[in-house]
C-alpha cells in the first residue's frame, strides 16, 4: 500500500472553506445537488479508508494472517500502514458506524413517525390549517405529504403571501428536500469534517424552495417580504416550537428545531439573495468541485487497489 491510501482521510478538509461559497454562487437546485453529493462522496471516502487501514492492521494480527493463508514477511515489506494507525483507524471506524447507526435510526423513526401523523389528519387535502395563534407552519413528508399552516400565520399574511408560503411548502414536498438534508447529515454523523456542507445543504433547499416560489408568483421581492415577514410573526408570536426533523417550514430548521432568526443566520441570507439576482454563473465552481470528488472517488480506489495486490502477493508468498 501507498502512503496515499491517507489522502482521502485529508480531502474532507476543504468543506469548510468551499461549503458557503458553493452556497452562495451557484443555483440553490444545482447547489444542493453538488454539495449534497459532496458530504455523501467525502463522507463515504474516508470512511472507506479507515476499513482498508483496520483490515491492514488486522492482517499483521500472526492468527489472522495464519486463517488467511498470509506471508507475515511479505506484508511488513510491502504494506507500509503502522500497525498503531491501523488499530487507530479500528477505533474511529467503530465510533463512525455506532454514531452514523444512531443518527440513521433516528431519522428513519422520524421519518416513520411523519408519513404516520400525516396519514392521521383527515382527508387527502395537503393542507392543514391547524388552529393555534403562534405563527408557524412547515411541510411534512408522507402518502400524501402535508402542508401544515397555523391559523396564526394565515391572520399575519395577505392572499399574495399566502400563495407565496404554499408554493414554498410544496416546493419541499415536490423535490423531497428533507431527503437532501437527511443525506448530507447522515454523512455528517459519519465525518464531522463535512459538517459546513450538511449545514449549507439545510439553507439550500430554503433557497431553493425560495425560487420555487418566486417562479410561481413572479415576484422575487414580495417573496423576500413574505420570508421576512413571517420570520418576525413567529419569533414574536413564539411559534418556534419542536417538530420531526423531517419537517420542513418557510424559516427552515437545524435538525429538530428551527434556526435561530437572530443575527446575520439564514433567514437574512435568504432575503438578501431574493433580493438580488438569480446566481447564474458560478458553474466553474461546480465543476471544479466534480473534479475535486473524482479526485478523491479515485484515491479511495487506488487505496483498495493497493491492498488487494498487497494481500494477492502476501497470499502468493
């Protein structure tokens, strides 16, 4: 094996400081698309090598390259992977499957736990107006999947916004936004150095659910308006109430909750890039992301490569 079978452990460094750009520059759908499949690709990557150096490291075990058939000569001359990095990469292969484990239980009883409360509210209307004074309202997956408003947001939004909140709500449900979110987080739990991109990936579809909207009423900025305006009807009216994470709302959510509407977060990114133009360039940056994936796709292949032909020889000596 070569030294660069550690490359793709060092390639998830370059989330952070590329995740906001790509955000911000490209398409919210083609920029959903590249860094979903950026956290996922990352994700999978490094995981994959902590499997190829625990199996290096477990084959130097004299039992196990005995049952193998190995030469223990050949692979301390061949196989360059340290012993002590090899039960190092063990141990963080056993904390990635136990926490990524968790997260995909979590979400799939979240995701169970929807389609069933969506299943309950009578009728096959895809909305549901439920009678509470707080503001909120939010879209949740299901057969049919639903659009949930509170009487609260309906009394704070004129006709034109409320056409805008709904063309938002089935924006979610349409494109299945909270099966990007669950990808990227789920990739997230398996390596935190991809984070910023599961983080960008939840303003994304708010973004992109965002131009959904503007494309069916035509008018960017009463969008930005209605966006503002029910930030501040649910922050006033202490709407901000947990939910399944699978749910999505015109403020969008972190996890269970919702974001916080304090400070410079999301929601003022949102109506700052509705009120600007539609990114319509920024398309080096994907394809410069694409690259830097197949990059990383390869050294990953190469790594596996390398291990088989080390133990191929091992087995041959």
């Amino acid at each position: 094996m070569h030294l660069a079978i550690y490359l793709p452990l060092l390639f998830p460094l370059l989330a952070g400081p590329a995740a906001r750009p790509l955000a911000d520059r490209l398409e919210p759908r083609l920029a959903t698309w590249v860094l979903t499949t950026a956290s996922v690709v990352l994700a999978a990557g490094s995981t994959t090598v902590l499997g190829l150096l625990a199996l290096a490291g477990l084959v130097h075990i004299p039992r196990v390259a005995e049952l193998a058939d190995l030469s223990p000569a050949v692979l301390g001359r061949d196989d360059p992977a340290w012993v002590s990095v090899a039960w190092f990469a063990a141990a963080a292969l056993l904390a990635v499957a136990v926490v990524a484990s968790r997260f995909l239980v979590r979400r799939v009883r979240a995701v169970c736990a929807a389609v069933l409360a969506s299943a309950c509210f009578p009728g096959q209307d895809p909305l549901v107006v439920m009678e509470e004074p707080a503001a909120d309202a939010f879209a949740m997956p299901g057969l049919p999947g639903r659009i949930v408003v509170s009487t609260g947001m309906l009394a704070t939004l004129d006709d034109t916004e409320r056409a805008i909140l709904f063309a938002h709500e089935r924006s979610h449900l349409r494109a299945h936004h909270y099966l990007f979110a669950a990808a990227a987080q789920l990739a997230a739990a398996a390596n935190p150095l991809v984070r910023p991109l599961a983080a960008q990936v939840s303003y994304t579809v708010e973004r992109w659910a965002d131009e959904d909207a503007a494309d069916a009423t035509g008018d960017r900025r009463r969008v930005a308006v209605t966006v503002g305006k029910a930030a501040l009807a649910t922050k006033r009216s202490g709407g901000l109430r947990r939910l399944s994470s699978t749910a999505l709302g015109i403020l969008g959510r972190r996890g269970g909750e919702r974001v916080r509407l304090d400070g410079a977060g999301p929601v003022p990114r949102r109506v700052a890039a509705l009120l600007a133009p539609v990114p319509a360039g920024g398309k080096w940056r994907a394809a410069a992301t694409a690259a830097y994936l197949a990059a990383a796709v390869l050294c990953t292949v190469e790594a596996a490569q390398d291990l088989h032909e080390v133990l191929e020889r091992a087995r041959g000596g």
